[in-house]
C-alpha cells in the first residue's frame, strides 16, 4: 500500500527561537488549507464563512485549541504554530460527522505554518478524501480482516511523512512501513472506539537530541495507553541527528462480525 511521504524531507525540527509571536489570522490559515487541498485534489477549493470548501461539501475549520499539546513534551495551546484543524466530511449537514487533528508547524514563520498544512494535508486531510473517492488515489484502504488493519474496524491510511536530520533521518518511517502499527495499538484503544462513528487517529514519534516523543491522538485528544504502547515498541532511536513520523487512519463504521 503507498503509504509513504510525499513530503520526504520537506520539513525541518522546530526549535522554540524560531517560532513567531503572533498566531496567524483565522483567514490566512484557511487560505494555506484551501491552497494545498487544491494542489493536492486537482480541484477548486474556496474559503468563505470561516470555511475552506472543497468537493462534494468536504471542507475545513478551525478547531479549538485543548489544553494539551500535540505532543507530550512540546507546543500546548498557546503556541502559535499549533494547528488545529477540523475536516468535515460533509459541510452541509449541521448534524454531519467531523474529524479533527492537530499538530504543530515546523520552523518560523507563515511559512512553518504552511508546512504543518503540507504534513497534515498527506496524512489526514487524504483520507477524507479518499472517503469520497474510495478509489485507492489519496489514500490505502485496509479491511479489518487484513493482518495490517485494525479489528472491527474499516480504516483508510494516510500518507506517513518523515522529517529529521542527519544520516538515519529516514529511520522511523521506514520502520513504520515494515511494521504496521494498526494492530498493535488496535487493543489498546479499543475503549475508545467504540461508537459506530469516523473516527481520526494520529500518530506521531520519533527521537533527537537523546529525547523521545511518541504520541497517539484519538479525534484530536492524547490516548495516554496507546501512547505508551508506541514508546514500548522497537521503533529506531536515533543517537546523532532526529528521525521522526507522523501518519494518521480515519477509522469508518464497524465491520459487521
């Protein structure tokens, strides 16, 4: 399945000196978003109405910020290159399904921002639209009888896109590509996906400077099991320079058993 980045080497690690003082404003952001979307669908995307609107009534919001960062050790709330962004598959139903994520921009500037937008538009944003187009071209689908999928569950895969430096800066995606991590953090989340619903599931780890980060976010909210799953797994740490992945699964309705 082609789940790798199409994003490989496009982002840097952020350092905290980089970052810029100010959260770029509601209508800038969604036209980053409305920018990507369409390169990435070939198709028009238009911002109105605190909206960026694309095909078959997709579109993205803003989401709240929740007090937890996106990951353990870094950027909570009030830092302004976190993103917080919301897919809605179907605009037009006030009642209709949403699927939120976040994540935090890479580097300084507008411009971190935008390549926050790229990382999350390859991992989430492809998924919702692969929901529509259920034709294999943004993103995998894989059945939960698949000894790579998830029990119960139908989940379309997004893009795993890596960022690092060094000469291992590689290592972490390319041991995400040889072990799927659906199953092993399926029993861990089971509680928390129970309901009949679509369901967004990031994952993002990784390790620099002698630290690790690893983080699993249910809907946009930290699981602090399935997160404790991923750091226990034997993912590559990296001694000199960082390696880290980041990859995201939109759970769909349970399979029937």
């Amino acid at each position: 399945m082609g789940w790798g980045s199409r994003l490989r080497d496009a982002v840097g690690v952020a350092r905290r000196s980089e970052r810029r003082a100010e959260r770029l404003p509601e209508q800038v952001v969604l036209t980053l978003v409305a920018e990507q979307l369409a390169a990435l669908s070939s198709q028009d995307w238009t911002v109105a109405d605190g909206l960026a609107r694309g095909p078959q009534s997709i579109a993205v919001r803003l989401g709240a910020p929740h007090p937890d960062g996106p990951y353990p050790d870094g950027p909570h709330s009030d830092d302004p290159l976190r993103l917080d962004l919301v897919l809605l598959p179907d605009a037009d139903r006030p009642d209709g399904p949403a699927v939120p994520d976040c994540l935090v921009g890479f580097g300084g500037d507008e411009a971190a921002v935008r390549r926050g937008i790229e990382v999350w538009a390859a991992t989430a944003a492809v998924t919702v639209l692969e929901l529509h187009a259920h034709s294999g071209r943004f993103a995998g689908h894989v059945d939960p009888r698949d000894q790579d999928g998830f029990p119960g569950r139908h989940a379309i895969h997004g893009g795993i896109v890596a960022w690092g430096t060094g000469e291992r800066q590689n290592a972490v995606q390319d041991w995400m590509l040889a072990n799927p991590l659906l199953p092993r953090l399926a029993p861990a989340l089971d509680g928390a996906v129970e309901r009949d619903e679509l369901i967004g599931l990031a994952v993002h780890f990784g390790s620099g400077e002698g630290v690790d980060t690893a983080e699993v976010r249910v809907d946009g909210r930290h699981h602090q099991a399935a997160s404790r799953v991923l750091a226990g797994l034997d993912w590559p740490r990296v001694d000199r320079g960082s390696s880290y992945a980041r990859t995201f699964a939109l759970l769909t309705g349970r399979a029937a058993r």
